[in-house]
C-alpha cells in the first residue's frame, strides 16, 4: 500500500470486470455486450459528426438526446438525466440520493458494483439475501431503511421482479428513494418507468449498452421526477460538466429514436436465449428463469470454476463469480445463434470427456 493514498483507497474494493481477452477465434460470452451491431442511423450519426466540430466541447445538458428520451417515455425533458454509462449514473445516485441515516438496502446477489459505491461513498447497506431459488422476497425489505436499490431484471440470475413487486416497495417506502436499474429489462422484464408520475420516490436507470448495442460509447440514463434528477445533476455539475462527448450524444439520440433496429436486435436476442436454455438444460445444466441477455446456469456435476477454466482453454469467455450462494454458476451472454451453437458443442464434449 502506497503512504500517499488517501485513507478511504485501503478500504475500497474495486469491481472487477469482465474479461477483454485478446484470443483468436473468441466466442466472447462473458461480459454481456450485443452480438449485433449498433443501428446504423447511430454509425452514419458518428461519421456524419467526426469533422472539425470534434475542437469544441459538447453540449453539457446533452438536450438533444434528454428530448428523445423524453419522448420515448412519455416524460418531462428535465425529468431525464444522461452519463457516461449507467455506472457513472449508479455513481452519481449513489452520492446524490442513497446516503442517509438508516441503510441502503439491496440484495446480497446482486451488482457487484453496489457494495463498491457504498464503500466508496461511506453509505451504511445491509445486503438482503435472495430465497432458495434467488428470488427477491418482498416482505423481507419491509424494515427501516434510507434507501433501496434493485437491479430488474437481477444480475447475475436474470430473474425479474414483477411490476406489482416494485411497486408495492414503492408503496411500503413513501420516505426512502426506491431505485430500480433496469440494465436488461428490454430483454423481457417489466420497466418501472409507467410508474414515475405517480412516485416522486421512484427513480429508474437504463444504459444504452445492452439491447441498443454501444457499450463502447458509454451512455447512460435515469429518469425520474423533478427533484431527483435535479440532485443528479447538482452532483454531475460538481463533478464532470461535460459527461458525454459530441459523437456519444449524436449516436445515442439516433439509437433511441431507431425503433426498428432496437426491436430487431432484441428480439433475435430473446429468441436465441429461449434456444439455448433446453439446449443446456439436456446437458445437466439448472437454468435459472431469464428475462436478460443472459443466462445464470449450474451443471449437477461440475464446478463452475472448472467449466470456466475448461472453456476458456477452448476460447470461449463466459463469467464465473467466485462468492457465496453462486459460485457453481456461469453467467453465459447471449451470442449469435453460431456462437451459441459452439458454446453446446463444446461443453457437450467437455462434459463427455
């Protein structure tokens, strides 16, 4: 440990991310990006856009893109806040609205990124603990709290939460900030964001990462009502005035507004899950029930860390969590149906050997 650091840094815990392996002939499972492409109203958007333009700084409001958002979901422009991915806005919540008295409250298998922001931030959480079968149990966050946040559809399990659930939280928690980040929900969960105008404690985050295919730009957003997105944005301007560069806002305002391609790529997306999950099921897999780009699967007789091990010899990535509760899972993202194809094959050799 360096005798420079600040005495919080001996604390932290950083998250670790996936794998960016650079192998030949990767079948790259493991991190949950899109098999398919961008829309390419958001690509010409970029190529329209990389010119002289690039010497000034972006808009810092990013409104272009916040009105397109608004449209899409039927709110108010300053009822929606943009970042540079939804970890940074996860951040900026974090900072701006879960720090209170009583504890935050969020599952004990969740995000792996919660317990680092609380460190980070110095926020007092109790981690809730999911049922036999990883479900959330609603009745166990009826207690005292400051604040709650739920991933939904959950990571890593992929199980969502009714919107029946979310709101009867909402309902039980008129004083605290009730966030839902919905990183997968277009995957087949129920969003949250219908019931915005009725709870002024609701707060919903999306990232552009996932079904609309840029996590290489980096764009995020939260929505809410008035006085929430006004503590995120105090925040941001104390922090980073300009989040999103000028070609990020432009690609990020086409691929909102490109219904089509959204619609397209997810549903290939759902398809290709609903394929893989017998597929794994007949080799001995448990799949837990997925509403995500991914599935949260455990083989009857073979450790996950080995499975891992084994495939990645075979250059495929899929994730393993080394925790309690969880650590005979894979996380396996969703690839095309030819990658998804070789993933069986390959595990139905492993597993024959």
């Amino acid at each position: 440990m360096s005798k420079y650091w600040s005495p919080i840094v001996r604390k932290l815990q950083p998250y670790v991310a996936g794998e960016q392996a650079r192998i030949a002939n990767l079948v790259k499972l493991n991190t949950n990006e899109n098999p398919y492409g961008p829309s390419p109203r958001a690509l010409e958007a970029i190529r329209e856009a990389a010119d002289d333009r690039l010497r000034l700084y972006p808009d810092p409001t990013a409104t272009e893109l916040r009105e397109a958002i608004a449209a899409r979901f039927g709110l108010t422009v300053d009822e929606v806040f943009v970042g540079n991915g939804s970890d940074e806005v996860l951040a900026h919540t974090f900072q701006a609205l879960l720090k209170h008295e009583r504890p935050l409250l969020y599952p004990d298998v969740s995000y792996n990124f919660y317990p680092t922001y609380s460190l980070l931030y110095g926020i007092e959480a109790v981690e809730i603990p999911l049922d036999d079968g990883f479900r959330i149990r609603l009745e166990d966050y009826d207690r005292p709290c400051g604040a709650l946040i739920i991933p939904n559809p959950n990571a890593p399990t992929g199980i969502g939460l009714p919107l029946a659930g979310i709101e009867a939280l909402l309902a039980a928690h008129p004083e605290a900030v009730v966030v839902i980040d919905e990183a997968y929900v277009d995957f087949g969960g129920e969003s949250a964001v219908r019931l915005v105008s009725t709870y002024p404690n609701l707060l919903v985050i999306q990232t552009l990462s996932k079904s609309r295919s840029l996590a290489g730009l980096r764009i995020g957003f939260a929505l809410g009502q008035r006085p929430l997105i006004e503590a995120l944005e105090r925040v941001k301007d104390s922090f980073n005035s300009y989040p999103l560069d000028r070609l990020a806002q432009l690609a990020a305002t086409e691929a909102i507004r490109d219904e089509d391609w959204f619609d397209l790529c997810r549903m290939r997306v759902i398809a290709s899950r609903e394929g893989l999950i017998p597929e794994l099921k007949a080799l001995g897999f448990e799949v837990l029930p997925s509403q995500a780009n991914f599935v949260f699967a455990r083989h009857e007789r073979q450790s996950g860390v080995a499975l891992q091990a084994g495939l990645r010899e075979r250059n495929i990535l899929v994730r393993h969590f080394a925790r309690p509760r969880i650590s005979d899972f894979l996380r396996i993202s969703i690839g095309t149906d030819e990658e998804c194809a070789r993933l069986v094959s390959v595990l139905r050799d492993m597993l024959a050997a």
